[in-house]
C-alpha cells in the first residue's frame, strides 16, 4: 500500500468495550445486608413520613407497591402501609462503594464513578480475562457479591449511552452484552424516552412527530432535528444510530455544592423562608471548607420548593456569594411562586482553575 | 417639589450617584435616585442597600422643597441627550416627574422618597482626614487585585488599616496580592483593620478627585463614610477575617532583577497574545543579564522575546500569569522595576526600584 493512501485513511480506531455497573436498590440492599430481619419485607431508606422526608432508595418489595426514588415518605406510606422506612447511614454506604471501586481497578484505571453506586468502565485495552468485556462483566458481579453481599447488574457495549441502558435490562442481578454488530438493530427497537438526555417534554414532542421509536427517528435528516431540538437535535440524530463518542471523565470534576432542608413546616411568607437562610448557609459554608483540589465559584444559587411541590431554582453570575446575596435571590425566587415553601436549597456553582496547560499556585 | 438647573451642574454628580445604583433590582425604588430640595440644596442619593452615595448642588435659582424619587438611569440619559447648555426644570405633579428643558419634555414615573432605604451607619469610632489624591492613588495601586467572585468572601474587597500614623491598602485574590501604604496624619497608635466591599471601593475611587482637596473619614463598626466638599458616601463593611498579608510577603529571595517598566510591560504585551487564552501562563527564563520572555498555546503558536537586565545570579525558569504582572506593571510609574525571586514554585516580589510604598506579590504557574 502506498505510504499516502495510509496517511490519508488512518484506520478506525478498535471498537470500544464499556461497562456499566450499577447497584441493585444500593442503600436498600446494604441495610438488608447489614440486618437480615429487614429481608423480604418492603423497605426504603430515607427520611421520616411525619418528618416530610424523601425516599432515597427502596427495594423490589416496595417498589412492587408503586413506591420509587424521590417520593415523599408520606405518599410511598400510602402506597404501601407496611413500609418500613430507616434512615440513611452514609458512611455504611460510602465504605461499600469503596470497596466495589477497588474491585473495578482489578480490571482497569480507566473508571468513572457516577455516584456511590454506579459507574463506567473502559476495558477496551483491559487484558483481564482474555480481553473479553462479558467475562470481566460477570467476574465483577461475582466478586461484588462475594466481598460485599449485595447483587450489581451489568451491562456491555461499544459505548456509554448503550452500556448504560444494558445495565437497566436485566434488573435485578442481571448482565446485558450488546455487541457491536448487534447495536444496529438493538436501537432500531429502542422506545425514545430511554435515549440519554431525552425527558418527559422531548419525549412528547417526539411523538407529537409521530416517532415512538429510534428506527422512526432514522428518516430525519440532522438539519430538521436541529430546527427542531436545537443543538440537542445532532445528539438526537446520533443516538438514534446508536452513536456516542463521550469518553469517560476519569478525573470528574465537583460542579456544585450545595445544602437543603424540606421543613416540618411550610414556611409561609418571604420573611419565615430569609429566616431560615442562615443555618443553611452556615452548612454550606462548612462543606466549601472541606472541599479539596482549587475551586472558584462560578455563582451563586438557590433552589425553593412551594407547598404545591412546584419549584424553582434561580442562579445569577455576578451576585456576591454573601448573605446578602443570597437573601437577594431568595426574594426573587420566592416572587416566582409567591406560596408557602417546603423546601430551600442553597449552593455553588464552581469552577475549576486547575489544568493541564498550567496549574496556578495558590498566597495562602 | 420643583427646581431648574444646568445641564452641567447636574450631569456629574448624576452620573456618580446612579453609579452606585443597580440595573437589576429586586426593590423597584433601588432603581432609583432620591432627589430632595431643601432651601437652596438640592440633594440626590443613589444606594444599593451595601454603598450609598449622597451628592449636593447648590441651585442658583429659587426652588420649591420637597423629595421624590426617580429612575436613575433614566434620568441621567435624558440629561446625556440634552445640549449642553440647556436649563432643566424638573416638577412634580400627581405622582409624575415633568421634566422640562428647551423645546423637550418628559414625564417620569416616580416612587415616594419615604420608599427609599437609609444605608444604616451607627456610631463613627474613628475620624480623619486625608488628601483626596494620594487616597485615590492607593486604592488605583491595589483595587486591581480584589477578587471578584471568590467562596472567600472577604477578599471580594480590600483591607484598610490604620498602623501607627500610616493607612495602608491591601487586596488579594489569593493568587497574587497588592500593598500600598500612605503617610497619614492619624492620630491613632493601635492597629485597626476594616474590609470594604469590592463595589464601595471602586465607587470610592470614582468619587475622589485629582486635586489635593481633603477628604474626612469616619469609620464605624459596620461602615466607612468619606465626605468630600459636595459628597458623602457610605459603604458597609464586610464582616470577615482577612487572611494575614505580612505572612504572605517573601522574605529572602535571592534573584534581584532590575529592569525598565516600559519594556518589560510591552514585552509581557506581545508575548501575552499567544500565551493560552484562559490560564494565560508565560515562562520567564533568566540568566546573566537576560530574561527570556516566552508563551504557547494549545494551537502550537509561540511568542519569544529577549530583554537585557541588571541581574546576575543563578539561571532560574518560573511561569507567570501574565495578566497579573502585566496588571502589576500598568499601576507602577517609575522607570525601573525591580523583581525579588527564589525559586519556580515560591512567590515573586515586584516593586519599584526607587520607592517602597507600593509592594506586589505574585504567585507563579507550574507549567
């Protein structure tokens, strides 16, 4: 072969091998692990129905119920009158979510965690069992339930946005390989509303088009969905096609920090909700402190839920990160909705000043 | 409430106080400016609940008293738009400002004066007096160094103390910091710190004229008020610890560099147009008599330049970012700067070679 024909078509670059492992009903299986008298009854971690508490997870006993993650306490009680509800124990869950990470290093380095249980593995250059991303797959999944007593389900694919809906497949104590010959026709099926990115509002107007399925999506060519969807619209067209070039942030970077509290009480005006600012800002003032690696704050934010569970959140760049500044935005957000409030978030948005072009040492 | 005014007389100090006033308000009456009439004086106030600032015109005609307030910005652009040797008539009636000037007219809306908020001051703890000039002059050599949107909160601002008979500015982001200090006549022996909100400093140095007129300090527990002949401004104060600057500054650098301001900047200048566009770093490379300026960036593009020194110690290559020496060298105003340095990862000491009121530190990049 001549030496330009090889520079002008460098070959295709191997196709990727991504896993994606997540836990089953996580912070529900760990506290039935911790107390098997909890097994087989339905249960959910999170805060306390009299105490307008939120489910944080449940597991498949409750969920049989109608009982889901981010549900009010209260309204999964109803759902399920034999709810036992128990609050959560963070650092129960952390240490496990540790160990199930030092069990992903086995296979590689390249990993990114998306929150304590779930994550992406690259193992395309991984020469763990063969090569092969189905054994390391299934090998994870032993090893997770023999070191830690709680089921992952796990799923393989050429990339992300595919290895993540592999893993959802087969809940729970599943595996889902889609191959990369099989990826075609495994999208053609796919419902729109499981495409990453795509909520309730895309989802509707995508069937206001008449398209329910990504085959029906194929026909359209990039330049009508970006009319359509704006710059969502060419990762519309690629995901469709079973496309997503996204490489794994191995080193993620916080995007925000922030401190809420749901009240036992609405808060019923303006003044109750800039009374309440303090004791939250104090917390935040406390996590920003732990932060480690160099953080600036992009703005400022603050997030209002109304008694009607309506909300709003309003950021603004520029606003000084100062009580005073978040009083200013809790009176704008509160004007929004004018109502009693059940909820008030503040936080952070940050940005990192650390890079590979330069990194800025710090006076103090 | 009515009173008649030029044009120029009113344009200043308008545009000052609406300075203070923000675009975006929550409270509709921040928006706008409090004119009062009383006597011969007609007063307007602009605030934004953190810094107000109050100005005086004596008016040469009679007037009718009263107090209104109007919108700022408003206001003030009609009075840009308007030939400069025009009078103003401004009226109220049922709730509107009439404002009149030659063949034009305007009507605006108006919110009652007992709307509008008083900054809350308290008792003062400390008064002096110093020269309008070289306050200005201290707070242009530092104010460049305040952070602007930092989780530290405190350095959204610059620290004034009062030491021995002298007042000193210092301000920092945390990556570098400026220092400049002023012989004042204070009769206070005792160090005493206060930090002024980032916004009252730049609207202070707005404020101060060029001549060597006197301005009076008050300082309180929350507040700093400077009174100038025909203005009083008000800030509060940010209530925080502000880290320990004499830890910061280097002792003990070895490399003494000496060169011309001028030149150095210019070549900072050039060099700075292929330096990365976001983390702005550059490499200093120094040897016998040279300091090599030098700067890429992600597309590969690069920028050298050579400059003869006074400096012969040790080689040394240490990475800056430019926009904070270039910032450093835009406020000095010798001929020759001279730079302290000890090593690639500790900070760098800038200062005039023949002064040492004002003093920069500035930390460098690992590149």
């Amino acid at each position: 072969m001549l030496l330009w024909s090889l520079l002008d078509f460098p070959s295709q670059p191997a196709v990727r091998k991504i896993i994606h492992v997540d836990c089953d009903c996580f912070y529900a299986a760990i506290e039935m692990r911790d107390d098997p008298r909890l097994r087989g009854r339905p249960l959910a971690v999170g805060g306390d129905a009299d105490k307008r508490g939120v489910v944080a997870t449940c597991n498949y006993e409750a969920r049989a119920f109608g009982v889901r993650s981010a549900m009010a306490s209260a309204y999964a009680r109803k759902l399920c009158p034999d709810l036992l509800i128990v609050p959560p124990r963070m650092a129960a869950y952390r240490e496990a979510s540790q160990a199930i990470q030092a069990i992903f290093t086995q296979f590689t380095q390249l990993i990114q965690p998306l929150s304590l249980d779930e994550a992406y593995l690259d193992v395309t250059a991984s020469e763990s069992c063969h090569g092969s991303a189905t054994l390391m797959a299934r090998e994870i999944r032993r090893l997770v339930q023999a070191d830690q007593g709680i089921t992952v389900s796990a799923g393989v694919a050429p990339n992300k946005f595919l290895a993540k809906i592999a893993s959802d497949w087969n809940k729970p104590d599943g595996l889902k390989v889609i191959l990369p010959e099989e990826v075609e026709e495994f999208v053609r099926r796919l419902p729109v509303e499981r495409l990453h990115g795509v909520g309730r509002v895309t989802a509707a107007r995508l069937k206001s088009l008449g398209v329910d399925v990504c085959a029906e999506l194929l026909p359209w060519r990039k330049q009508d969905l970006a009319r359509e969807f704006g710059s969502f619209g060419e990762r519309l067209w690629q995901l469709a096609r079973g496309i997503d070039d996204r490489p794994l942030v191995v080193e993620s970077k916080r995007q925000s920090v922030s401190v809420e509290n749901t009240y036992d009480q609405d808060l019923p005006d303006l003044q109750a909700c800039l009374n309440a600012l303090a004791p939250l800002l104090e917390k935040l003032a406390q996590r920003l402190g732990r932060l480690e690696g160099e953080y600036r704050v992009s703005k400022p934010f603050i997030k209002l839920k109304f008694h009607d569970f309506t909300q709003t959140t309003l950021e603004q760049a520029g606003a000084p990160v100062t009580p005073e500044g978040y009083r200013e935005l809790c009176i704008q957000a509160f004007a929004r909705g004018g109502r009693p409030v059940r909820l008030i978030g503040v936080g952070v948005r940050l940005d990192h000043a650390h890079s590979l072009l330069g990194e800025q040492l710090n006076l103090f | 409430m009515q009173f008649t005014i030029q044009r120029e007389a009113l344009l200043k100090p308008l545009q000052l106080v609406a300075g203070v006033v923000e675009r975006r308000q929550t409270l509709p009456v921040l928006s706008n400016v409090l004119l009062v009439v009383d006597g011969n004086t007609l007063s307007l106030t602009g605030t934004d609940l953190e810094v107000e600032l109050v100005g005086r015109i004596q008016l040469d005609e009679p007037a009718e008293a009263g107090e209104i307030t109007v919108p700022a910005r408003k206001l003030m652009d009609i009075c840009k738009s308007l030939p400069d040797d025009v009078a103003i008539t401004l009226k109220v009636e049922d709730n509107k400002a009439v404002i009149k000037a030659g063949r034009s007219r305007f009507t605006l809306a108006t919110l009652p004066a007992s709307d509008f908020p008083n900054v809350e001051e308290g008792p003062g703890s400390m008064t002096f007096q110093v020269n309008q000039n070289k306050l200005r002059r201290l707070i242009e050599r530092t104010s460049f160094a305040m952070a602007q949107q930092d989780v530290r909160y405190y350095l959204n601002g610059m620290l004034l103390e009062i030491n021995k008979g002298q007042l000193r500015a210092v301000a920092t982001d945390g990556h570098r910091m400026a220092m400049c200090t002023l012989d004042a006549d204070i009769d206070y022996q005792e160090r005493y710190q206060l930090i002024v909100p980032r916004k009252g400093i730049l609207e202070l140095a707005r404020l101060l004229g060029e001549a060597d007129d006197m301005v009076s300090i008050v300082l309180g527990t929350h507040h700093i008020r400077a009174t100038t002949g025909d203005f009083t401004f008000t800030s509060k104060l940010v209530d925080g610890k502000f880290p320990d600057y004499e830890r910061v500054l280097p002792r003990g650098g070895d490399k003494i560099v000496l060169a011309d301001r001028q030149v150095l900047r210019n070549a900072f200048s050039r060099t700075a147009i292929l330096s990365n566009e976001k983390y702005r770093g550059i490499r200093l490379m120094l040897s016998d008599s040279l300091l090599k300026i030098q700067a890429n960036n992600p597309e590969q593009e690069e920028a050298e330049e050579d400059i003869a020194v006074d400096y012969n110690g040790s080689a040394l290559e240490i990475g800056f970012n430019v926009s904070y020496l270039l910032d450093v060298m835009n406020v000095l105003s010798n001929e020759q700067v001279k730079m302290i340095l000890s090593d690639a990862n500790s900070s760098a000491l800038v200062q005039e070679s023949e002064t040492d009121d004002s003093v920069y530190v500035v930390m460098p990049m690992r590149l």
